[in-house]
C-alpha cells in the first residue's frame, strides 16, 4: 500500500470524515472495509458518447458509497453487500484486460473510498503498459484534498452534482453539506482538467462532465444547478442532463414525492432552460430512458 494508507486509518477519504479503521477491519459509511471490492468490470455502452464511443467504456464497478441516497440507482452494490474483495494487484490486471478487449477508457464508477488502493492498481498497471484515458465516475461529494492527489493519475472527470439546496440533500443523502462540497470539489476537477480535449472520433481524453439527474418535483433546483455549473465554468465543463431516475417500491413510507417518474414535461422544462441559459456543450437523453435499463447485472463479470 502507498503513503496514501494514513488516509483510511483512521478513514477520512470523504468528508463524512467517518473515522473507521477501515485496514483493522472495520466498515466505514460506505459500508467497506480497505479491501478492495468489485462487483463487475467490463465494456459498457450507457455512459455519454463520448465515454462510451462505439466499443464501449472500460467500467469498474466498485462496491460501497460514502453518500448512499435513499433512491440510489445502484443500490444493489452501493451498500458494500454485493461484490468480490481483490487485491491492488488483480485490478491493475483488470485495467489492463480491459484495454486488452477495446475499452475506450478506463471508468471508475463510486471510486471515493478506495482512492488509495486505485492510484497504486494505476501505478502498477501504467508500469505494465496501460495507456487509456482514467474516468473518475463520482457522486460530486468529494474533498479537494483527495482530488488533488489524483492529479496526473486521472484524465475526466464525470461528476454528479446531485443538489444545490441543503434541505434536499439532508433529506435524500442525509449530508447537507452536499451544495459547498460539490462546488469546492468541482472547481478542482476543473483546475486539474480546465480545457475538454477529444480525439478525431469524438472520446474524450481530458475534461469534466457534470451530471446532473432530475428527480420528481425538482425542476426548480435542477434549473439552479444547471444556472451555476453553466455561469461558474462555461464551455469549460459539459453539462450531462439525465431523465432515467427510476422509484423503487422502499421509497413509498417515507419518500411518497419520489415514487414516481420524471415526467416530459419536467424534463423538457429544464433542457429549455439550459437552451436559454446558452448552454452549448451538452448530453441529453431522448425517449423512454426511464423505461430502459442502464444498470447492468452484477454478477461479477471480468473481476
């Protein structure tokens, strides 16, 4: 393990700042240990197009989350109970495999809590031959300190920006800090990756994307948060505007305002929005996404 390790002993990856001896053995809100655990990692088409491309993004799919939103879209893995426990070693493996099959990039999807563990995987796989453009694929809910030790290591950053309001991040993430950590955090994924940079064929090899999925009732903030990220960075940022959100039946004792899906009207409200904004530099998903499967099966394929 790198110098990194103090970070997780103990654990202060996140700004939960938790404090669990994560290398002793104990969980920490993410609902992991320091041993890394994956639940698949293989190509994968339902990242923006110019992440996936034709081929396919090389997606590693960690399991835990320091942010655990009561509508998680992959919560089948975001609690830390799915998944199979590696060493730095078989990831950086991985990475390579990955390569080997195609992958576009190399995509870390919820990577926040094993940072340590990654940069060395990278370290080593880099030292073997790996040449791909690093995703940090993240929930927004980061500390610049962190993010600053990736530099060089990673080349795009593909970020949530999930709230802009603290109520609504105390309510569905229980961290009303969530609006101040997404922003500081941003404005170091911008320092680190300041100018987009794409290859001929449109896959990007240096930038930030914002993401940002709407959820039921929340066109007001979303338009907020769309009117920040567009007035603080410009075209220095894409701005990626999801309408897939998806209930699930937990949500309905004590979430009732979420059992349902975006409708088109909410949705095409705020893609208006962000046309008068001026916002040029951008994804948006068209049709029944809702409808549509973007969350793969875990079943650890490729780990």
């Amino acid at each position: 393990m790198v110098k990194e390790e103090n970070w997780l002993e103990p654990c202060r990856l996140c700004p939960r700042e938790c404090g669990a001896r994560r290398l002793s053995g104990s969980p920490g809100v993410c609902g992991v240990r320091a041993v890394l655990k994956v639940a698949r990692a293989a190509l994968h088409m339902w990242e923006e197009p110019c992440i996936s491309g034709e081929q396919g993004s090389g997606t590693v799919f960690f399991s835990g989350c320091p942010l655990r939103c009561v509508y998680c879209q992959n919560r089948e893995i975001s609690g830390g109970r799915a998944g199979k426990e590696i060493s730095e070693g078989r990831l950086a493996e991985i990475f390579l495999e990955l390569q080997e099959k195609g992958a576009q990039n190399i995509n870390l999807v919820t990577p926040t809590h094993y940072v340590p563990q990654i940069l060395e995987s990278l370290r080593m796989a880099k030292a073997s031959g790996l040449k791909l453009p690093v995703v940090f694929n993240c929930s927004g809910y980061e500390k610049p300190e962190i993010l600053r030790s990736l530099e060089g290591s990673i080349d795009v950053y593909l970020t949530d920006f999930k709230y802009i309001e603290e109520e609504t991040a105390r309510r569905y993430s229980s961290a009303p800090d969530y609006p101040e950590r997404a922003k500081k955090a941003l404005e170091e994924m911008v320092r680190q990756c300041p100018k987009p940079v794409f290859l001929e064929d449109g896959i990007m090899q240096k930038g930030v994307i914002v993401r940002h999925l709407l959820l039921p009732g929340r066109v007001r903030e979303a338009r907020n948060i769309v009117r920040y990220v567009h007035e603080s960075f410009g075209n220095r940022v894409y701005l990626s505007l999801l309408n897939q959100y998806t209930p699930f039946g937990e949500l309905e004792e004590k979430y009732p305002e979420l059992c349902r899906r975006v409708t088109k009207r909410e949705y095409n409200a705020l893609i208006e929005y962000a046309l008068e904004l001026g916002v040029e530099q951008g994804f948006i998903q068209e049709g029944n996404t809702a409808g549509e499967s973007f969350i793969p099966a875990f079943d650890y394929e490729g780990v």
